[in-house]
C-alpha cells in the first residue's frame, strides 16, 4: 500500500477563462506536514479546493488513498479521510460550540481506535472552547471561531487535515495558540497542509514546504532546506 495519502500530478485549474494553477504536482505523504506557501493570488487556496474536489480540474488527477476522485464531489474526498478548515473558518453562526462539534464527530476511516479525536479529547486540546460551550459561534472572537473549526475538523479523524490560512488576522497570542495545537496535531500522526504567511514559524513544524508563484511550483524542499535560501525567501515570500 502506498504512503502517499494525496496524490495529485498535472493539475490545470481555471476560474473561467482565468488559468490559475499550471501544472502542478502535489504530493501528502503519511504522518507527513506540509507548509504551503506564496503571496496572495498565486493560487493556494485554489490548489486546496481542486485537492478537496470543490474547484474541478481542466486537466490533471487527484488520488486520494490510491483512489482517483478527480472532478468527485467533496463529500466523498471528506469520506476518505481528508478535512479541510477554509480561510474564512465556515462555522455554523446559529448553533452552539457544542452543536458545531458534535454534528461533525464519527469515527475515522479505519474506524473507532483508542487514539480517536473525541469530544472530550478536542476540550481538553482547547480548553478555551470549554468555557464557551454554549455560546452561539457569531459570539466568539476570530481566534475562537479558528479553534472550533480546527476542533470540528478533527472531531471527524481525518487522516489529513487541510488547514487553510492559520493564524491569518489572529493576535499574537492566540495564533501561538494555533501553533501550539497545530504541533499537537502533527505529533498525533495527522498529516496536514498549511498555508499561512509566517514562514518562520511554519517552518518550525513542517517536513516539506512547497511555494507557488502564479500558479507553478517554483520551490519544493525540506524546511532546513529552504531556509538555507534567503534570497528564494525575499523573492517569493518578501520577507
């Protein structure tokens, strides 16, 4: 059986006569973290939906487990083990941190295990989300509003998680906070895709980081790797 648990070669992608992804090739491994990378408009959050079936592709292929589920519905993606936290977090406004968690919770894809996301184990991994349990999720701050999506994500054992501009408008504090969990989640054996603007500590946590610039792969290495190209860094990343 195959480590690569996402594996997708070739990928065209168009917003209708706009090209945006050109050929790329993207690859999850088992247990592995990725950081995606690249300045806003060079197509990561359109690699993310082709992968997640929401944007099909003109051309190219996405194996999901071996599986080809190129141009499939996203829920069957979601039913093989992938879950995805979109910029812009899509919680449930109008229903409870309880009730946004629990619609969410079933067993992952090799059923229950001793080891399973479960409500109690996501309260104690956002002890934040404990003190709010009632509350509604429009009364939540930002930060908040990312950790019940995280922990919805997770309450469906996914074998990844898709984790869509982090810590994107969070302050300083709570988006350690997102690091931290983050971590956990990579020492759980989850493999995850995450895109965020703060390489220096996305590097910290990830295997591999790929970047995109206009919707190519201009770069694809180990994070000890990229740092050692500071001059890739100021080009692509501006820093």
């Amino acid at each position: 059986m195959s480590d690569l648990l996402i594996d997708a070669g070739g990928l065209h992608t168009y917003y209708g006569a706009s090209h945006i992804l050109r050929g790329v090739d993207f690859t999850v491994a088992r247990g592995e973290t990725i950081g995606l990378m690249g300045r806003n408009g060079m197509g990561k959050t359109t690699l993310l939906k082709t992968l997640m079936g929401l944007v099909p592709p003109r051309a190219g292929s996405v194996r999901v487990i071996g599986r080809d589920m190129t141009g499939r519905p996203p829920y069957e993606i979601a039913q093989l083990g992938v879950a995805y936290v979109p910029e812009g977090r899509g919680i449930f406004g109008n229903l409870s941190v309880v009730e946004n968690l629990k619609m969410a919770a079933r067993p992952g894809r090799r059923g229950s295990r001793a080891d399973d996301w479960t409500y109690e184990r996501v309260l104690e991994t956002f002890p934040r989300l404990k003190e709010r349990l009632g509350h509604g999720g429009q009364q939540l701050s930002g930060g908040e509003q990312q950790m019940l999506t995280i922990g919805r994500a997770l309450m469906t054992n996914p074998d990844v998680l898709i984790l869509d501009e982090a810590t994107e408008g969070l302050a300083p504090l709570i988006a350690r906070e997102i690091w931290r969990i983050c971590e956990l989640i990579r020492a759980s054996g989850i493999s995850s895709v995450i895109v965020d603007k703060n390489w220096k500590h996305l590097t910290q946590i990830t295997d591999r980081n790929v970047i995109l610039v206009k919707g190519q792969v201009v770069f694809a290495g180990t994070s000890d790797e990229l740092r050692a190209q500071p001059r890739l860094l100021e080009q692509h990343l501006g820093v």
